[in-house]
C-alpha cells in the first residue's frame, strides 16, 4: 500500500458523480447515492474518559472492514454469529493537510479490550484478547454502532489517539465494487488453494471477480507464512488494483454507477461523515496530499510467542517503537515507512524485561495489582514489595546497560521517562508505583 489511490479508491469513484450528473441527472445520482450511507451515532457509548485532541485540526478517521457472516458470507466462518472485522486502520490527516499516514492494526494483536456496551443491555469487563474482537463484541446485537464504537473504545484505550471519525465498509458489498469494475488482476506467485477461503487459484496473473476476489482478500493459511501481517500486504495490493481500475472507468457512467453503488450500500460511518459531500469533502483534502508524503505503515510487531510460548496465533506491538509511532501522530509530526523500519529493527521482547515492582503508594496490595498487569503484558516480574517511603510520581530506574529495556517498560506506562540509577540491582529495572498511577493505565 505505497500510494495515495489506495486510501481515496472510493474518493475517486464520488469524484466520478461529476462525470455522471451529465444531462442533468446530477441531482437524482447525488441523492440516490447519499441515501444509501448508513449512519450510526456512537458517540454516547463512548465514555467521557477519552484521549484529548493534541493537535486541533487534524483527523483520525477509523477504517474497519467488517463482514457480518449473514447470507452467503455465512460461509466464511464457522460457528460465528457476531459482525467480524478484518481489517482494521487509522488514518490521520494532519491539520496543515501537507502529509497523511495510514496504520494498519493487525487484527490478530494482542491488546486490552475496555468494557464496552454488548447491545443487549449487558457490559464486557476489561480484559486482553485480540484487537478484532472488539467489533465482535460490541456487535453482537448486530448493529454496526456497539460493534463501532467498542473497536473505538478499544483503539483509543491502546494508541492514546483520539478518533474523530469512523467507517466501516461490509466485505458484502466488496464483491459488488470488483464486479462493477469487472474483475481486478491479480498476479500470486505460487498457486492458492485455501478451504477456508474457498479459493482456488492457479500461479500467474488472471482477473478475478465476485467470490474469488473475496477469497483473494481474505485468504491467509494458505500463502506465504500463514499470518495476518501477509494478509494484510495482499490486500493493500488488492486495494491499490481496484483504485488504479477505479480512476480508469471514471469516463464510463454504467461501470462508475455500479462501482459507486455498490460502494455507497456497503458504507457505515458517524453522522458527521454520512454523505457524498463529507466524503466528497475528505477525498478533496486527501488529494492535495503529493504521493511521497502519503504513508503506509503497520503499527510494529512481533510474534506473541515470544513471550508466551504457547501462543502462536498472535502478535503484540513492540515498544517502544509503537508508543514513539503513536505519540508522534497525536502531535501531529510526520512518520515516514523508512523511519518506522529504522526504528523497528532492535526488538525487545517483554519477555526479556526484568522488572521489581515497588508500592510507593501506601495503599496495601497496589504493587502486586500493578504486577499482575505486567505479567499479562508478557513482562517478567521478579518480585513485588513496598518502597523505603511513599513516593509522589510513579518512577522507573534502571542499571547501567539496561537503558532499552526500561524504555521498553516506561513506555507501556502514561507519561514516564526512565532514569539511570547506579545503585540498581543488576540486571533488574524497578517499577515503583506512586498515586497517580492507575492500575487500568498499565497497558
């Protein structure tokens, strides 16, 4: 996913309205178009304890890919009755408009799932699973605002940014988009044959449409290394096929008001973006945005296994690098791929992480909360015990050597910075919790 088109292939399509209200139809198309976007309000289940916009002007816009295994998509999974989300993605559009990045979050990350509204009536307790069931969770009524505003909620709880807007596009009407354009070209290396998938295709470049294009997005076992990462490299050169494809129909009315149908019914946003002039608008400010200040990143990762030998299925954002990509993005500085991958080379497994906890609060049992967190997180806790005294910030401090492991640890906790301490143990970095340290903050 390397250029602009790949974001804004539906930005390219609602610019083809123009082309297709020739003849004095535009009315009847802009109505019949916006008519179709769903809106879902969401706001109200959010909470009141959200990150703050650090940088006024800009926008997080959160992009799901979800499938709701009703009808045919039924077939997709087995023994799953709640919304899925495949794909999931932030994009932050700085305030001066000048460059944009785009995150993708792996739906197989390990993170913390807040307490979110189920639908029907009840609440979800705080606990870690992987990032995609979020959306399951929240939609298990089968609507898309629980299932948004839970993958909100659970988004902002794990990147500290706030999320301005959100979209989720059903893979139902994915098909249609393909179809209308009359198939993509895809070129796999190697012949796929993937069950789950139900997909069978041979080596070689060949145009693909409806089930096998959607087999082609979503297969995964079968190509490659088996994860979520390669998926998710698929199908940003899926995306990047269907955009190119896109802006070449525009001069064709019959394919441009398929393609834009199709879109338009599978699309559900925040009342704010729930219109062709919102999303005529946005697409507008993404394409002053030249090509190489456009990034693509995935939030850096690493295999959960390597902190929790028996899981092999996950993977867990490394810090702290993810932190640094973050932060950065709520400040509005500019991330570049090359920087990331720079940055992203010297992994630290939590794992690997020798931490004390120290209870600096006086509150009876804070460290050994506070440690339970850590050892969730993958973190290998040496001991819990009180501080010489009560303490009025929360501190870590470390030995000589162990300066990118307390790095590691203070960025998984809000606001800290580690600090050198040549009377420490070695070989261990101490946690000592002060009062304004929550045991939830601990991520």
């Amino acid at each position: 996913m390397t250029r602009r088109g790949r974001v804004v292939a539906w930005g390219a399509g609602v610019s083809a309205v123009v082309l297709l209200g020739a003849g004095g139809t535009a009315a009847w198309i802009w109505h019949d178009l916006n008519d179709n976007i769903t809106s879902a309000e969401v706001d109200d289940k959010l909470g009141a304890d959200r990150p703050q916009n650090l940088s006024p002007g800009s926008k997080n816009i959160m992009v799901v890919g979800s499938d709701s295994r009703d009808g045919a998509n039924a077939e997709y999974g087995k023994d799953l009755t709640t919304m899925q989300s495949d794909t999931l993605m932030v994009l932050h559009i700085p305030a001066d408009r000048k460059w944009a990045s785009v995150v993708s979050l792996p739906r197989d990350s390990w993170v913390e799932i807040p307490g979110c509204q189920k639908g029907d009536g009840t609440s979800s307790t705080p606990h870690h699973f992987k990032i995609n069931e979020a959306f399951a969770l929240g939609g298990s009524n089968g609507k898309v605002a629980e299932a948004a505003a839970c993958t909100i909620k659970t988004v902002e709880a794990n990147t500290g940014l706030r999320i301005d807007h959100f979209m989720s596009v059903d893979f139902s009407g994915f098909k249609g988009m393909v179809d209308a354009l009359e198939g993509i070209e895809v070129c796999p290396k190697q012949a796929i044959h993937d069950e789950k998938a139900h997909l069978d295709l041979e080596a070689g470049c060949q145009t693909v449409k409806g089930e096998k294009a959607l087999g082609y997005v979503r297969t995964r076992y079968s190509v490659g290394d088996g994860s979520d990462i390669g998926r998710i490299g698929r199908q940003q050169e899926f995306m990047d096929a269907l955009a190119r494809k896109a802006k070449s129909k525009l001069t064709s009315p019959d394919a441009m008001y398929g393609f834009l149908q199709s879109v338009t019914k599978s699309l559900t946003t925040d009342p704010d973006m729930a219109g062709i002039k919102p999303l005529y608008g946005l697409a507008d400010e993404l394409k002053g945005i030249p090509s190489d200040r456009l990034s693509f990143l995935t939030v850096p990762n690493y295999g959960r296994v390597a902190d929790q030998p028996r899981d092999k299925a996950n993977v867990v954002w490394q810090y702290p690098q993810a932190a640094d990509l973050f932060t950065s993005l709520a400040k509005d500085k500019e991330v570049t791929k090359a920087q990331l991958d720079a940055s992203k080379k010297n992994v630290v497994y939590a794992s690997s992480v020798r931490v004390q906890v120290l209870n600096g609060t006086g509150v009876p049992g804070r460290a050994a909360a506070v440690a339970e967190r850590l050892k969730k997180a993958g973190y290998t806790v040496t001991g819990t015990g009180n501080a010489p005294g009560t303490v009025a910030k929360t501190t870590v401090t470390y030995p000589s050597g162990l300066e990118s492991k307390a790095a590691v640890l203070a960025s998984r906790l809000p606001g800290l910075r580690p600090t050198a301490d040549g009377s420490a143990a070695a070989g261990v970095v101490t946690l000592v919790v002060g009062p304004e340290l929550k045991v939830e903050d601990v991520a």
